[in-house]
C-alpha cells in the first residue's frame, strides 16, 4: 500500500474544500474526504495484517525513500510498523468524528474545515514519517493549526487559551528540536530514525538527549508539570477542536515519547525510568483527584486526560513489554474515548448552553441518546470492562507489576488507586447532569441529537467497543512494535 | 630624512584630517559642507601623490564638483540661512567619543601590527591602461561591472525623481 | 461431556436479551421486552438445568471425584507469554450449583417483574438491564480465569450500579447507585491488586494453574513469593488478603457493607435478585473458588475471614433488629447470612471431614438465595400493596395477601432455622462446622442466630398481625390491583417451595473442599440449642409485635444508648462521609485542584509574564533612532572584535 | 616607522578619517551632516583601496576600478539620499534625524 496516499488524501480534500463555493459543498467535501482517509487507514490496517500473516517479519512495512536535501542527508522517508498502523487508524476515527459534530458550525466554515483537515494531514504524515525531520514538520504543521481553531472558534477566555497551548506547545517543539539536531550530529549525520536506530550513540550522549526528547514530546502529552495548557486549551477549543487535540495531538507526543526517544535512546530511557514512572504516577493520581473538584465538563475531561495518559507514560516508564503495549493501548482508546466525551459534552452544550454541572440535571430524559453515550464513554473512563480503557489500563497493570522492584509496585498500586477516583468524578459528573431531577425548566424543551452527531457517537463507539471486546488485534499490532523497543533497552 | 615629497603628504594628511574634523565640528552647516570639499580636495591630493592621476581627477570632478554642490543645494533647500545646527546631547557625544576612540585604536594596532607584503616594483598607470582594462570583456576585464555601474546610476535617476516629485497624497 | 454449545447459552440468552431491548427497547418492542427477556431466560434455565443433570448424573464422577471440566478456552488478550486473560468456561460443583441458583432467581424475578414493573416509562430499559446483570453474573460463575472473573465482576457492579439507580430522577437513588458502585470499586482495587500479587508469583491467571502452583509448598513459586515481604508479611499472603478484600466489598461485609443497605433504593425485583441472592454471594464464591490456596497456603488469611464473617454476621443481626424499613431489614439479614456464609468458609479446612464448612457455606448459599428471594419478592408485593416502605404503615395484612402472607411465613421459618425449613439444614452445618475448630466464632453465630429468628419474625409481624391495616395512601384506591397477578404470586409459590424442601438435598455429596462425597451428619442434641435459641427469638418477637403496644419502646429504652447507636447503624456511615467528604474531597481534592492552578499553571503564567515585562522593558532599545543604533552596532562590534582578537585566539 | 610615508601612513589617515566620519555620523543630528560624514567614510576606504593597489599589488589595477565605481556609487546615493531628505524635509519641516523615529516598538 502506498502511504503517501494518506497524505495526499487529506491534503487533497483541503484543497479542495478551499475551492468549494458553498457550506453544503464545504462539509460534503469534508466528510467524503475524511471517509475516504477512514477507508485508507482500515486498508492500511488490512495490508499490514496480510503482510505480517504472509510471514513478514520486518518492523517496518510499506517502506518509501525519496531524497529531499542530498546535502543534509534528509530524505522523505515513509514507512509503518504496529504503532503508526493503529495511530492512524485512531486519526482517521477521529478526523471522521471531528468532522461530522462540526455540522453547525456557522462562522468562516471553508476555513474551519479547511484547518481541521490540514490537522489530521499533520498527524497522517507524523505517524508515516520515518525522517526526524519531515516529522517535526508535520508535528509543527498540527500544531499550527490549532492556535487558529482555538484563537477564532474558540470560547471563554480563548485569546490566553490559544497563546498558552501554542507556546507551550511550541516550547515541547524547541526541545525537540534540538534533541533531534543533537541526534543528527552524534549519530552520523542522519535524521533517520532506521539509520539513527542502527548508529551507536555514548551513553553520556544518551543521557543528554532523552531528557530534551522525552520532555519536548512530554509536552504534547501532558507530562506533569507541564500539562497546564491541556485543561486551558480543551475548554476554550470549539468541540472538534478539543476532540483532534485530546484525541490526536496528545498522542503524537505519546507516540514521540515512546517511538523516539525511547527507542533512539534506550540507556537514557533506562537511567531516568524512574523519573517518568514518578511524574506519571503524580499525574495519573493528581489529575484525577483535581478532576473531582472541577465544576466545568470540559474541565472534568480535561483533567481526567491528564490522568489517563499518565497511565501512557507510566507504562513507558516502567520499560516491560507488557506496560509498553498497554501505553500503547491506552493511548488509542484514550484517544477515541476522549474525543468521543469531547463530542457529547459538545452536544450537551450546543444545547443547553452551559457547561457547568451544577446547571444541568436530569438530562436523561430529555436527551436519552446523548446520556446513554455520556454513560458509555463514562464507564470507559473509569474502566469497565467491554469498553477500551479497561484493556488498556489493566495491561498497563499487569505489565507494571511485572517489574518486580518495591518502588515500581508502589507506583502501579498509587496508579491503581486512580481507578476509584475516576469511578467517583465520573458517576458525579454522570449523576449530576443526567441523573436526578430536571433543574432547568428549559430543558424540557431540548431535542436529542441529530443524525450526524448520532453518526459519529456511533463511529468512535464502535472504536472504543472494538477494542474493549477483542482487544486481540490491537494487542497483535501493538505487541511486536513494543517486544522491538524491550530488545533495544534489554541491548539486543 | 625629509624631503618634498614627504613634506607635501604631511601636508595633504594634515589638510584632508583637519577639515574632516572641522566638517563634523562646526556648528554652520554651510562650513560644515566646505571644509567636507577641502577635505575630499586633500584626499584628492594623496591620489596625485601617490600618482593616481586619473583617480585624483575623477575625485575632484565627481565630489567635488557633483556630491558636495549637489549637497551644497539641499542646504539651500531645506535650510534657513545663519541657522546654527542643533548641539547633540554631552552624554550622546562623549560615548560616541569613546567608542570611536577604541575603535580607532584598536583598529589601529591590528594595522600596525599586521605585516603586509611588499609589492614588486612600482609602474606608472596611464589612463590607457584604465580605459583598455574597463573596456575589456575578457579575463579579469571590467566590462560586466562597467555597464551594471551605468545600469545603477539610471536607476539612482529615476528613483531620485520619483522620490523628490512625489506630491502629498491625495489630500490634495 | 456437557456441550460446549449448550453451556455457551446459558450466559448468551441474557446478553441476547439485553442487547435486543436495549437498541430496540425504546422504539420497536416497548412492551414485549419483559416477556422476551422471560423467555431467554427460561431458556438459560432449562440449559442450567440440564447442564446439571448431565454433570452430576450422567457424566458422573471420575476416582469418587466430579471432575472439572474446560470446554472452552480462548485467549482473549495475551499480556506476555505467562500472562493471559483467557476467556473460558468452567463446569465443576459450585460454578453448576450457581448456574441453577442464578437462573432460578433470575427467572422468579423476570417472571415477578411481568407483574411488578408494569406500566413503567422504561420497562424495556429496565429488562435489558437485567438481561446484562444475568449475563454478567453467569460469566463470573462460570470464569475459569482469575481476571475473567474480574472482568464480569466489573460488570455485575456496573449493572447493579444501573438497577440501583433505575429511579435516576430520584435524588436518593443516584446517590444509593453511586455509593454503592463506588464501595464496591474501592473493594475491587484490592482485588486488581490481589490478582496482580497472585498472578505474578503464580505465573498464571488461569484458576487451575494458579491453585495448583500455589499450594504445593515445593513449588518454586510459592517459595519466591512467601520469600517476598511487604511490611512483614509474605506477598502470598498479601495478594490472598486483597483477592479477600474484593470479595468483602462485593458480598457487604464489614467494614465495606454500607452501600448495601442503601442499595435498596433499586425497584425490590432488582434487590431480590442483586443483593440477596446473587451477586453479593460473588464474594463467597470467591473465595470457594480460590479455597484451596486460602485453606492450604495461607491459613492465617482464612482465620480472618472467619473473624470478618462472624462480626459482619453480629453486627448485621444487631442492626437489623432496630431498622424500621422493611428492606433495609431484610438488607441487613442478606449481610448477615453471607457473614454466616463467610466464616463457615473461614472455619473450614480443606478435604474430609475438615471440610464442612466449605460443604455448609455453599449449601447455606444455595438456600439463602431461595429464601431471602423469596423475602424480597414478598416484601415487594407488600410495598407494592401499601406504597411504603416503613413498618409503621403495615399490618394486619394477612387478610388481604393469604399468598404473600404464607409464603413470607415459610421464608421465615427457614431462615429462623426452624426444621424441616431449608435453613435450617444449611445453618447446622455451619454450626457444627464452627463448633468443631472455633468455638469462639461458634457462640458468636449462635447467638446471631437467635437474633436472626426475633428480628425476621419481628417483621413478620410487624408486616402481617399487629395493628388492623389502614391504608396510609389516602385517595389511592390500593386495593384495586391485590396481590398482583398471577405472575407476581407464581414466584412466591415456587420458591416457597424451594425454600421448604431444599434443606433435603444432599449437599454434601455434590459440593465439598476436595470434590469428594461428604455425608451430612445430624446430631439431635446438637441441634437443640440452636432451635432452642431461633424458637425463643420467635416468642419473644410475637410477645412484642403479636399485637401493638408500647413493649418494643420500653425495650428500646431499655437498651438505651446501645439502641441508638444501632439504630444509627453504629455510625459507619457517618465516618465514612467524613473521610470522602472531608479527606477526600475538601482536603485532597481540593488541594490538588487549588495546587495545580494556583502553583503549577501559576509557574507557567509567571514565565509568561516574565517575558512579557522583560519585554517591556528591553523595548526601550528599540528607539527608532538610528543615531542610537548605529552606536550600539559600534560598540557591539568592537567588544565582539576584542574579544575574537585577544581573548578567543 | 620611518617617516618616510608610506603604506602604514597611508592607512593612518584613512582609518582616522573613517573615525571621523562615524563619529560625525554619530554626533551630528542634521540629517545631511549625517550624509556628509558618510562621505568622509566612503573617501577613507577609497583610499585603503588606492593605497593598497599602490604598494601590495602595484602590478594590478583592482584596487582602482574599485575606488571608480565607489565613486559612482557614491554619487547615485548621494544623489538618492538627497532625494529622500528633501522628500522628508517636505513632510515633516524637519531634517532632524531624532524627528524621524516613528520605526520603534
């Protein structure tokens, strides 16, 4: 399968809404593109099953090189392996969904749609990259975009959301970017990841290095401390917005964290484990106990991502196979599990106009469709089994417990502890604004969700219900591409 | 050893500095821009010294007679007569002093410091030579500059017309 | 062999069920979804049955033992090479006996609801919804793998969560819904933690397996993890406390019981179901699932199961005797009786004779679920009757519900433990059990038993004798709809029945420790004092309650001060809303909230603002005088020039 | 150093004559004071080029075809600086260079 389909698709379908004449036109587009990118990542995922049951053992498929700037040894260099496959995938659910709850937007739509195609562009050609250097231009190309997204459909405070998340943002970026020149210039003069992969890079070197990569892409995962602009960014971003950054965005640094720095750099990855499994730990119980105390949805989800990706990086922290697969896990259902609360919190909003729990109550009976996913995508949250996050979480657990030093029990039974926490925001946030007696006399009067809204509530839980009952193909990508990393850092 | 010649630089240096110094001293503009041409005759006169002929000529005729009168008319222009110039500020002064003074210094122990080779032995320059080479097209032959020079100062017209005859805008 | 097919159906039928009426409920079969469900779970029934026929008779047993059987067995998601959650299904003694106990009841209910839920706004939602519960709990039974077990724990809580708050525009009931998910979660970390603990050292989440490696003593798994300490105790140990604690929270025992009374909030139907008979016994079954490791390896852990179950089951008995809500009372008696069930498991040793009290336990399990259903079921026909729960607007109700009335006198009768009642079976073994190798824990449940016989027959009467019914609903024509229909009386007839004649089973020569036969012995003079005790709590009940009078206040007073506090339930309720509200929330969570926008994003936007006055500042350079520039371009030359020249050489 | 003038003396008096001309540049505050000391700096360096034709490379005529077209260019920036000064001197009634500073933050 030729990947540079996946960028022409998306960009393509930019260009061409630029060049549509009316919303009708503009969203027709859209949606036919972002199900054209849908069809592409499903196909993808196919291939790359056919391939590895043909016998295929390389990492790496569907390779592609052309060279770029001979002088500097940079080339485009496109290639897949497990991770990028269900990156992708988790993309195009999102893209498709991002697009569908975005139906109503009335100002400057060509440029809305056009912005949040390019954004799922810059995600499409991250994952494919195999060339430090394309990547970080298309991770700059997906943040870009987004300072615009919050900055103009924003709401609230969203001049200071859209500087915070852009700076931020930019700051991970700077360390990045460094951290790759320094890659560059003490790996042979390479910024690619296969030739950076096979150099051999002194410890010292290393021990320089991963803090600048693992901390630049920590950014875009909200890596505690620095996770600040998440909960400013996702409550200012108009609804699409807060899905692609919760559901996309925070995982190119999850990606970036896991593929990159901790793959280039495997000894710098052992010497600050536990670091990482510190801050994550920190993260995943800290954000969860500031979620109990957030009065906003969107907040409420905000901090809860701070929580859940924690689990990402406390399995990349704690550096066995297992918590490795289940960061990997817990990265795409975080990401379609997010980006689902995000949409419904959207609908409920696009309703009732507020999004402060106190103001709402006794949703259910007006808007059962909507609750009954709020419900779902709840209980995923807080890790029911059936539903993604529980896969996830618990293959993180298992994984981490196989790590048998004292201090890496008590960070897996600290993180453990998170999972009543979320049960106890969750249910809140769930029995407040669903349960209960109607407050808002208004309310009566609401309409349930439309058929796009129903379409794309319905796409992302077939994602989170894909994984949650046979998590086997997902485990089946995901495992060799995190046995690699494990072979790296066992020195094989 | 003092002999004419070297009088006569002494001379020259001592015209072409001190003017200079008055140029940017005096406090009448219309001074200012006369000691400015007595100072470009002296850099003149080093070029006769040195037996540059042709160059000293082309600075009399250029400067002298073009620069520092086209100068001379936008005093006229933009100045009322007997004006005095506006004093700088000490402070401005004194730090521009300063710093000029290290410059100078320092740029002077570099060149004193530094040993430049000794030419070979010395030949007359006659505006043949100049005119052969600057018309000369082939290796090391100055045409291509020649012409982009001419190229230049058309351009240097015509913007100095578009500049200076641009009426207000269209308040008027 | 049972057929693989058949035994997948058992659980599959109800998931049908839920899945029909909960995408189609709302629209397309609004009012057949109750008789759907029935049906789909008639014909989980008839399977269990069958399953249980061929298992026991027709298969039979292997070297005197009835062997357990695996029809299937899929990995579902492989962790590492060791380490996998394996989907499987597992036939032997008690997962068949739960199979007939779940299905029986849940059948009686679907059937009971017919009558019960009729007319409600989401009738189908409320059927799917049991439909998921019967499912789930049926996969727990049948789990063969320690985090498959997990895994449909997760999901009998969910959808008790859900039935609990199935009234969710009742304030009350959200709340009653949320605690107990939320107690429950807490229970259930120690469980993830217990089988992480388990599953490591064992090197398998497979039951067998698991059992198998860890009680062999020799085994290198047991000897790595006995040498593995945690604050003085050895990681076995740990891990079995904590697959304990999950259970704990799951069957209410103290200190983890306090959602359960609460959770009666739930339509009764839900409550007969839920949280008498089935999924609060998952704690039990737990641990009979596990027994050998907990009988073998870790005694001490075993010991204080023993402790929690008698406590619980004191407690419980106590409290029950001053509660004046019908359900809450019946609640009570569920934690009681598990607590009874709890410490015969926690008394029992394991194989021969030693084992009767793992005999006892899942013989008092399998007829607590027939009677406290029935209770329940009668008790909702009662509140359906009267529209109340309190005692004070009841009695003198057995001329106006004969069926219920008599119904309700057997299910008392059996848990009083009066022969030839079911319970009575079940209790003395329990009895004899603890006699036998805790005497301590022996008088402690005798004497619960006592209490247990005056506080059900304190609500017998209460609910049916005392003083003439007057119906407390004014302008509510209450009398219309009787006792129900025959769907609602139906139920109560059957597992009247059962709750009579299930004390006659043979117990012991289908469930015991080591899968061996184990004869039941009745010793006549044994069985005097506990009789002695139950019939003499029953007096006592009637001399009070036969007829209203003042005798229950003057022996509330007489009690005085231990009265209130039983009353109040002894304040557990009370410090656990201090430590979520106060702890948790204001001090905690309120810190973390206030820490991260005050401190963290605070460092954040300082950097932010440090640029910005920096900024400020430093703009005064750009003056706009070229003078100025020109200046600093010469200074900055010659400083960079020096120091090329004589510094940097 | 003799006193015999020659490259070193030469380049003496262009280099002060350069520093004189930036301070001029520096201190003056008429903006065709200004353009006058830039003259100043300008001849300076024709003269490093003439001096240096004359005793390093006295065989080549380099260092004088660069002083020639110096000249030139100097003239049409001379002549264009002249044009813009008039041009301000019309908009503002002032040729005082701390009167021209709206280019700040």
């Amino acid at each position: 399968m030729n990947l540079l389909l996946l960028i022409g698709a998306p960009l393509l379908t930019a260009l061409a809404v630029l060049a549509a004449r009316n919303k009708a036109q503009i969203k027709g587009i859209s949606l036919a593109g972002s199900l054209v990118q849908l069809g592409l990542a499903l196909a993808l995922l196919f291939a790359y099953r056919q391939e590895k049951a043909a016998g295929q053992t390389a990492q790496l498929l569907f390779e592609q090189q052309y060279p770029l700037f001979r002088s500097l040894n940079i080339s485009l260099h496109f290639g897949v392996d497990g991770i990028a496959v269900a990156m992708i995938l988790l993309t195009s659910f999102v893209v498709v969904a991002g697009v569908l709850v975005s139906w109503n937007v009335e100002k400057m739509t060509k440029e809305f749609y056009f912005l949040l195609l390019l954004l799922g562009l810059g995600a499409y050609g991250f994952f494919i990259s195999l060339d430090l250097f394309i990547l970080f231009f298309f991770l700059e190309i997906s943040v870009i975009p987004k300072y615009l997204l919050i900055g103009i459909w924003g709401s609230g405070k969203k001049e200071y959301s859209a500087n915070k998340l852009a700076l931020m943002l930019m700051g991970g970026s700077a360390l990045i970017l460094v951290g790759m020149l320094g890659l560059y210039f003490y790996a042979g003069n390479s910024f690619d990841i296969t030739t950076l992969a096979a150099a051999s890079i002194s410890r010292e070197m290393q021990l320089i290095l991963f803090p600048l990569l693992f901390v630049g892409f920590g950014v875009f995962t909200a890596l505690f401390p620095l996770h600040t602009w998440v909960p400013d960014g996702h409550s200012s971003a108009p609804t699409a917005g807060s899905m692609f950054l919760a559901g996309i965005s925070m995982k190119l640094g999850g990606y970036g964290c896991l593929r990159i720095a901790t793959y280039l750099l495997p000894e710098g990855a052992k010497e600050y484990s536990t670091i990482i499994i510190i801050l994550s730990s920190i993260a995943i119980l800290y954000g969860a106990f500031a979620t109990m105390m957030q009065k906003d949805l969107k907040y409420i989800n905000a901090y809860s991502s701070v929580s859940h990706v924690g689990f990402s990086l406390l399995g990349i922290g704690m550096l066995t196979q297992a918590a490795i697969t289940g960061a990997l896990m817990q990265m795409v259902s975080h990401g379609v599990m997010t980006a689902l609360f995000f949409a419904v919190i959207g609908m409920i909003y696009d309703r009732t106009h507020t999004r402060m729990v106190a103001e709402m109550g006794g949703l259910m009976k007006k808007l059962p469709f909507i609750s009954t996913v709020f419900f779902l995508v709840g209980l995923c949250s807080l890790g029911l089994p059936g539903l993604s996050g529980f896969v996830a979480e618990m293959t993180v657990f298992v994984g981490s417990w196989e790590n048998p030093g004292t201090f890496h029990r008590i960070a897996t039974i600290a993180a453990a502890m998170s999972i009543v926490v979320t049960a106890v925001y969750i249910l809140r946030a769930a029995g407040k604004t669903l349960m209960g007696p109607v407050t808002n006399e208004e309310h009566l009067s609401l309409r349930d969700a439309t058929w796009n809204e129903k379409l794309a509530a319905i796409l992302l839980l077939a994602g989170i219900l894909a994984i949650g009952l046979a998590p086997g193909w997902l485990n089946e990508l995901l495992q060799p591409a995190a046995q690699e990393i494990m072979n790296r850092i066992a020195g094989k | 050893m003092m002999n004419g010649s070297t009088i006569l630089f002494y001379l020259l240096a001592a015209l072409t500095l001190g003017c200079g110094v008055l140029s940017i001293s005096t406090r009448h503009i219309f001074r200012a821009a006369i000691y400015l041409l007595f100072s470009l005759v002296g850099v003149a006169g080093i070029y006769f010294w040195l037996a540059y002929e042709f160059i000293a000529a082309v600075q009399i005729v250029v400067y002298v007679g073009g620069i520092v009168v086209l100068i001379i008319f936008s005093i006229f222009l933009t100045q009322q007569a007997g004006e005095k110039l506006p004093a700088q500020s000490l402070s401005r002064g004194i730090w521009a002093a300063l710093a000029v003074f290290c410059a100078f210094a320092l740029t002077m122990l570099q060149v004193v410091q530094h040993n430049f080779p000794e030419g070979g032995e010395n030949k007359h320059v006659t505006v043949r030579d100049i005119g052969e080479k600057m018309l000369h097209t082939g290796d090391g032959g100055y045409a291509l500059p020649f012409e982009i020079i001419s190229m230049l100062l058309l351009a240097a017209m015509v913007g100095c017309i578009v500049i200076a005859s641009r009426t207000k805008p269209e308040s008027k | 062999m049972p057929n693989l097919l058949t035994i997948a159906l058992i659980p599959l039928l109800p998931l049908a069920g839920f899945v029909l009426s909960g995408i189609f409920g709302r629209r397309y079969i609004r009012q057949h979804a109750g008789w759907l469900g029935t049906l789909l779970l008639l014909g989980s029934f008839v399977l269990s049955l069958s399953t249980a026929y061929d298992y026991f008779f027709v298969y039979g047993k292997t070297d005197g033992v009835y062997q357990t059987l695996v029809p299937l067995q899929h990995t579902w998601l492989a962790f590492s090479d060791k380490l996998s959650i394996d989907m499987s299904l597992v036939i032997d003694p008690i997962s068949v006996m739960m199979l007939i106990v779940v299905t029986t009841v849940s059948l009686m209910v679907h059937l009971y609801s017919l009558g019960y839920m009729k007319g409600e706004e989401r009738y189908s939602t409320y059927y799917s919804f049991l439909g998921l519960f019967t499912f789930s709990m049926l996969g727990l039974v049948l789990s063969g793998n320690i985090f498959q077990i997990y895994i449909f724990w997760e999901l009998v809580g969910v959808s008790s969560f859900l039935l609990i708050g199935f009234y969710y525009d009742k304030p009350s009931a959200v709340a009653a819904s949320k605690k107990a998910f939320i107690v429950t979660r807490f229970a259930d970390l120690g469980f993830l933690i217990g089988i992480l603990v388990l599953s490591y050292y064992s090197g398998s989440m497979d039951f067998q397996t698991m059992i198998a490696r860890l009680t062999s003593p020799e085994s290198n798994e047991v000897k790595s993890a006995v040498a593995a300490n945690f604050l003085g105790v050895s990681a076995l140990s740990w891990g079995a406390a904590l697959v304990f604690m999950g259970g704990a929270g799951k069957s209410a025992m103290f200190p983890l019981h306090i959602w359960l009374p609460d959770a009666m909030e739930g339509p009764t139907p839900v409550s007969a179901l839920i949280h008498a008979a089935t999924m609060v016994v998952a704690g039990v079954y737990l641990v009979a699932r596990m027994f050998p490791v907990f009988a073998l390896t870790t005694p001490a852990v075993l010991e204080m199961i023993g402790w929690v179950g008698a406590v619980s089951a004191v407690i419980a008995a106590v409290i029950a005797c001053t509660q004046t809500d019908i359900k809450r009372v019946l609640a009570y008696s569920t934690m009681s009786q598990i607590g009874f069930m709890m410490f015969a498991l926690g008394v029992s040793g394991y194989g021969g004779e030693a084992g009767l009290g793992y005999t006892a336990s899942m013989f008092h399990l399998f007829t607590h679920a027939m009677f406290k259903a029935l209770l329940f079921l009668g008790a909702g026909a009662v509140i359906h009757y009267v529209h109340s729960n309190e005692m004070k607007d009841m009695g003198g109700l057995r001329k106006y519900m004969p069926v219920t009335h008599a119904t309700f006198l057997v299910a008392c009768l059996a848990i009083a433990g009066i022969p030839p009642f079911a319970g009575f079976f079940s209790k003395e073994e329990i009895l004899l059990a603890a006699y036998h190798s805790n005497p301590a824990i022996y008088y402690i449940a005798l004497a619960t038993s006592g209490l247990t016989a005056f506080y059900m027959f304190r609500l017998y009467f209460g609910i049916f004798w005392n003083k003439p019914y007057q119906s407390a609903a004014t302008g509510h024509d209450s009398h219309s709809h009787g006792e129900g229909g025959w769907v609602m009386m139906l139920p109560l007839v059957l597992l009247g029945l059962a709750a009579a004649g299930a004390g006659f089973i043979p117990f012991g020569e289908f469930v015991s420790s080591d899968g061996k036969a184990l004869a039941s012995h009745f010793h006549i003079a044994f069985s005097v004092a506990p009789v002695t005790l139950g019939l003499a709590g029953i007096l006592l009940a009637a001399w009070m309650y036969y007829r209203s009078g003042n005798q229950p206040d003057k022996m509330a007073m007489a009690f005085g001060g231990f009265y209130k506090a039983a009353y109040r339930k002894f304040y557990i309720d009370e410090i656990y809303l201090f430590v979520t509200k106060k702890v948790l929330f204001n001090l905690v969570g309120r810190t973390a909230a206030w820490f991260d926008r005050t401190i963290v994003d605070g460092f954040i936007n300082l950097t932010g603002n440090t640029t910005l006055l920096v900024s400020e500042r430093i703009k005064k350079f750009q003056s706009g005088k070229v003078q100025q520039y020109a200046l600093f371009f010469l200074t900055a030359a010659v400083l960079l020039a020096a120091l090329f020249i004589y510094v940097l050489k | 150093m003799s006193f015999e003038p020659g490259l070193y003396h030469i380049l003496f008096v262009s280099t002060a004559l350069f520093f004189i001309g930036v301070l001029g540049f520096f201190t003056r505050r008429n903006l065709i004071t200004m353009l006058m000391s830039l003259e100043l700096i300008l001849n300076s360096v024709n003269l490093n080029f003439i001096a240096f034709n004359k005793y390093v490379w006295p065989g080549q005529l380099d260092g004088l075809f660069f002083t020639l077209f110096i000249i030139a260019i100097a003239a049409a920036e001379a002549a264009v600086a002249i044009a813009i000064i008039i041009n301000l001197y019309r908009n503002s009634q002032s040729i005082d260079v701390n009167n021209a500073e709206e280019l700040k933050y």
